[in-house]
C-alpha cells in the first residue's frame, strides 16, 4: 500500500560526481579532479602479426578459448573450451587439426578424447599435449596428432591425491613434472607425465602458500611457480 511504500527508507543510489556532472547542472558543476593515469605513459599498440580465429563452431572458430600452448616445434594448441575441443595450428594460423566431442561424466561414461569445457592446455618436450578437462574432473593426455594416451583424475576432495574439482591451469615443469591448478580443491598438485602422484601444496584461506580457487599456474625456466 501507498503507507507500507517507503523505498527511500531502504535504498540509496549513489552517482559519481563529474558522471552526474555531465547528466544535470545544480547551478555549479561538481569540481572532481580524476588522478592520472599512472600507466599512461608507458603504452604502446602494436598491430598483431596474425589473427587467428572467429566465433562459432567450425575448424578455426572458438567459443570460449581458454588456455593455449605452444609445442617444441613451434605450433599452437587452444583448449576450445565451450567447443569442447582441441585445435591445433601451425605457425601462420593455418589449422591443423582438432579433436573432442562432448560428455559429461555426471551423466555416463566420458571415453577419452570427450571434454566437459577442456581450460588448460600444456605441451612437454616430447610433443605429448596435457588437458584439464575441467567438468569432468580429470587430466587427459594425448600425442601430438590428439591420439588418446591416457587419463587420470575423478571428482573428490584434497584428501584424495586424484580427486580434482574443476581442475584448470596446466603447466610442465622443466623437470617435466605436471603442475594443476585444482581450483576447488584450493591447491596446486604435481603429477609425473604418466600420472603419477608427486607432491602438492595450498589449502583455502587468504596466507601464504594460501589459495581461493586458483585457475592457473605457470612454472618458470628456473622452476619457480606461479
């Protein structure tokens, strides 16, 4: 009713002053000095050497690109992630090739070589090709043309060592060790290139060695990860 209608005793809309300097004039302007940007001078546009894809579903298009990798010889792996694929390209953005249909394994089996929103890629010296094969919650590694090698992984908690939730940054050590980002696990966890549990490291909160949902990792020539 008209008594119980009372917006202005529960809501407030707060309007920055030179944005409503340029709607309305309250006989004098707000005077709000904007800081520089302290960036400014250390821009420069560069012009891209190649532009490779557009949106939709063909070979060369992507919906939702996430990760990519570039291999030993050169050429480049995108985890086409709402494709529920792998492309690969050659130096010049001419494809190359791409492999993965859709399952979900909440639904039923998920064979090797299907994806629920693949989000990282990595390649290691051999050429082998490592996804994060987020949704259905497990690493799936490939050979270079994407022939099926294997695959670990299931939905599970940080107490089992191939539990994932939603794994997504993939990274290869220069060891050769696999680096995952297990985003809702809260931690990173390392695997040897056939599987095999190595080590691990994080838990959730906001210290040191802290994470909240993580979704990518990187590990330097000099071994240090970030």
């Amino acid at each position: 009713t008209e008594a119980e209608w009372s917006p202005a005793d529960r809501m407030r809309l707060y309007i920055r002053k030179d944005i409503a300097g340029q709607i309305w004039e309250y006989g004098s302007s707000p005077v709000v000095e904007i800081p520089p940007d302290p960036y400014e001078g250390g821009k420069i546009e560069l012009a891209p050497d190649i532009v490779v894809g557009s949106i939709g579903t063909e070979i060369g298009q992507f919906d939702a690109p996430r990760g990519l990798a570039i291999a030993p010889d050169g050429t480049l792996y995108v985890a086409d992630s709402r494709n529920h694929r792998i492309q690969h390209f050659s130096l010049d953005g001419s494809p190359l090739g791409s492999w993965g249909t859709f399952a979900d394994v909440n639904q039923g089996a998920a064979p090797l070589g299907s994806f629920n929103e693949p989000w990282g890629v990595a390649v290691a010296d051999d050429g082998s090709v490592f996804v994060s094969d987020t949704w259905n919650h497990r690493i799936q590694k490939f050979a270079p043309d994407g022939d099926p090698i294997k695959s670990w992984g299931v939905f599970g908690q940080s107490s089992d060592i191939n539990g994932f939730y939603g794994p997504r940054g993939i990274s290869i050590s220069p060891d050769g060790m696999v680096y995952i980002a297990d985003t809702g696990n809260n931690r990173i966890v390392i695997y040897d290139q056939d599987g095999n549990y190595i080590s691990q490291f994080g838990s959730p909160g906001v210290d040191v060695s802290q994470f909240s949902e993580p979704v990518d990792v990187f590990v330097s020539a000099d071994g240090l990860v970030y």
